[in-house]
C-alpha cells in the first residue's frame, strides 16, 4: 500500500509540472515572509503570474509591494530574516540533448540552482553604481560569468584550427605538410574537444565579453573592458550590467529598477537596448517597475501589485484601455494628461499598509471607495473577468463603472 501511496504522489507531482509550452516560467501562489524583531513581515501573499516565450512581464506598484521580493524569491536569493514559505515557481529548462523539462526551482538542489541563476536566468539589479565590483575590470567581470557557466572547449579548438588554416594559406614545403598534419588532428577532435588550459579559458572568456559589450551598443567595447566601474557613467555601467546579465544567453532577464538611477535620454536608450536584445537572444524579460510609461513602452503583459499581492493580470494593451481593480484605476488616473487642464491631480487617497498586520479580507480594502463589508472579512478569489485578464476583487464592476 505504502509503495501505491508513493507512485500516486509522484504521478501527482508530475502532472502539476506540466504546462502550456509557451510557458517558460509559472509562478503559483508564492509566498515569502521575513522574521523580524517586530513580528512577521507577509511580503508576498500567493503570488501568481506567468511568463510567456518572447515576451515582456512587467510587476507594477508602489514601493513595498513586493516586486523586488518576488524576483529575488524566483531567484532564490532571498536573504535571512527572509524565507519562502509556499509555492511553486515551475522553469522551462532545456537539457543539452535539446529535451524541454519544467522545474520547480523552489525544490531543485543549491547546486542546480546555481546552475541555473546566472546561466538561465540572470537580474540586472537597479543600482548600477552599486553592484558591479569596483576593484576588478568590467570585462574580467564579465569574463568570469562566462568562464564559470559555459563549456568554451568546442570554441576555443575551432579558433585553433581557423589560426591553423589561415596559416596553411601561406605556408610551403615541410611546414605546410606539418601543419596539415596538425589541423588534421585538431579537425578529429572536434566530436569530443578536449578540456582547455586556465589560459586559454580565461582568453576565451575575455574574447567574449568584448562581443557582449559590443552585443550591447558599448562604445569602444575593447576598451571599456580594461576599464573599472567608477571610470564608467551611469548607463555605461548599467550596459555593462546587462551585458554580463547576458553573457550565457539566459531563457530570463529580469531588470529589477534597471532604468530608476539613469537620466531619461539613456533611460529610453536602455528599454530600446532591451527590447532589441530580447529578439536577438530570443528570450523573455520581466521588468520590475513604478513606471508606467515604462511599461506601455515596452512589455507585453502585466501584473499589478498591492501590498504583497498581484491585484490584477493582463496584457498591456488591456491594463491601459480597459483597467478593472479600483488599485489600478487610481494608478492610471493619477498619470496627468497633457489633452487634459485640471487643478489637481487624482490621487489614492490613504497609506500602503504595514505587512506585519495587514488588513483583513481584501489588502486594498482601506483605500477603496468601493469597498463593502465582504471586502473587509473575505479575501477575494483569483477570478479571469475575461480571457488572459485576472483579478483579485470582489466588486470589479464598481471600477469598470467608474471609468465609463
């Protein structure tokens, strides 16, 4: 019997991994508290959004919504008093044989996990001026990633034999019969290259990180990569970020704030950068941001949060046409408008709640004009108002209404 109960859950298990393919990361009813002095902090409160292939995700809302919690929570790199409490978070991996394998990272070992973080899922963090080690060089920076999560053998033998080629066009005599001899070998060891010396790793890597550079529009790339953090400004330090971000071609870039300390000429430059380099690479972002112009700009789906939870799921072009939780009705109607005179802006009236005693029921309910005594006691459900747009609000109409 017990030998049944065993095969049944695992039959379980693996059902609940199966997913749509387009789907390359499935976040499930997420939830990550901190343990502080002062009590229990519940950042995220069953956090639920998906990514889809070749898609841009944006977290929307206020600061301490929890937006930055629920990437480092993908990412596992939450910090004590921190921990993750429940919840899936299901990656689509491709094996080397090219075989596609969902993954709850939540349960994968910390040895997988790291190689997965930095490889197949990579962050570009907001302060550009903060997290790039101000004692080595950009590229030996971006070098190291590299060396550490790829295998640079099968490249490092094909530029062998491209020097020997080129040298066999103008060799004669013995030296030209030593050289094929030479090559021939090399070309032999192309099904199975061998393992590469510390020296021509490090070459190999730091080739590479000029072509990252130069992947990212860095002026002068070869030149920047000799170069230390502080003699870079702000959005060249940011593209070098994003250049190391990318290095191991990732399936996920997630830019945390990437574009909050950049003015907004190299702000614009940026969100360009990433858009372009999310087709070249053929991957999916998630971009965590309080701005939405940002977000109109450029991502394709988003998920609006409120004090630890995701109030509202949808399409951009939906959010902004068609807003359905009063939460994001007041974030848009609080966006001035230029066809617009008024003498004085719209605003959500009250405070973000504190997450150590959040409110009861509904975490918006304080702040909504439509809120009732449902609202107050019972959490709303996670309900689609209509095909790809989820909510979490038991009067949604009320919203709807007021914006007709």
């Amino acid at each position: 019997m017990a030998i049944d109960e065993t095969s049944q859950s695992t039959e379980k298990s693996e059902t609940a991994l199966q997913l749509d393919p387009t789907i390359v990361l499935d976040v499930r009813d997420l939830k990550t508290n901190f343990y502080t002095y002062e009590g229990v902090v519940k950042a995220l409160d069953g956090v639920t959004v998906q990514l889809r292939t070749g898609d841009t995700l944006a977290l929307v809302g206020e600061t301490g919504c929890g937006k930055s919690v629920t990437a480092k929570s993908i990412m596992r790199l939450v910090d004590s008093p921190g921990r993750i409490e429940a919840g899936q978070v299901i990656f689509q991996d491709i094996e080397p044989d090219g075989e596609h394998v969902f993954k709850d990272l939540l349960k994968v070992s910390e040895a997988e996990m790291r190689e997965i973080r930095g490889n197949k899922i990579s962050i570009v963090f907001q302060d550009p001026a903060t997290y790039p080690n101000p004692v080595f060089k950009i590229g030996d920076q971006i070098a190291e990633v590299i060396a550490l999560h790829q295998d640079l053998s099968l490249e490092i033998l094909q530029d062998k034999i491209e020097s020997m080629e080129e040298a066999l066009k103008h060799a004669d005599g013995p030296t030209a019969d030593d050289i094929s001899i030479r090559l021939e070998e090399l070309r032999e060891q192309l099904s199975s290259p061998p393992k590469p010396t510390d020296s021509e790793t490090k070459k190999a890597a730091k080739r590479k990180a000029i072509e990252m550079l130069n992947l990212v529009r860095m002026p002068s790339a070869a030149e920047i990569a000799n170069q230390y953090p502080h003699e870079l400004s702000g959005g060249m330090r940011q593209r070098a970020l994003i250049a190391m971000s990318l290095s191991c071609n990732p399936r996920i870039l997630i830019a945390d704030e990437a574009t909050t300390a950049l003015d907004v000429t190299v702000q614009a430059q940026v969100l360009k950068l990433l858009n372009e380099l999310k087709s070249e690479l053929d991957a999916s972002i998630i971009i965590i941001t309080h701005d939405l112009g940002v977000v109109a700009e450029t991502c394709t789906q988003v998920a609006v949060m409120y004090a630890g939870v995701v109030v509202e799921y949808t399409n951009t072009e939906e959010l902004f046409s068609d807003p359905i939780h009063p939460y994001t009705s007041g974030l848009l109607d609080a966006i001035p408008k230029l066809t617009v005179k008024v003498e004085k802006l719209s605003q959500i009236m009250g405070t973000v709640p504190n997450l150590i005693n959040p409110p009861t029921g509904c975490r918006f309910h304080p702040r909504c004009e439509f809120a009732t005594e449902q609202c107050k006691q019972q959490r709303p459900p996670r309900e689609e108002m209509k095909p790809g747009h989820w909510v979490e609000c038991w009067h949604p109409q009320g919203s709807m209404l007021r914006r007709k």
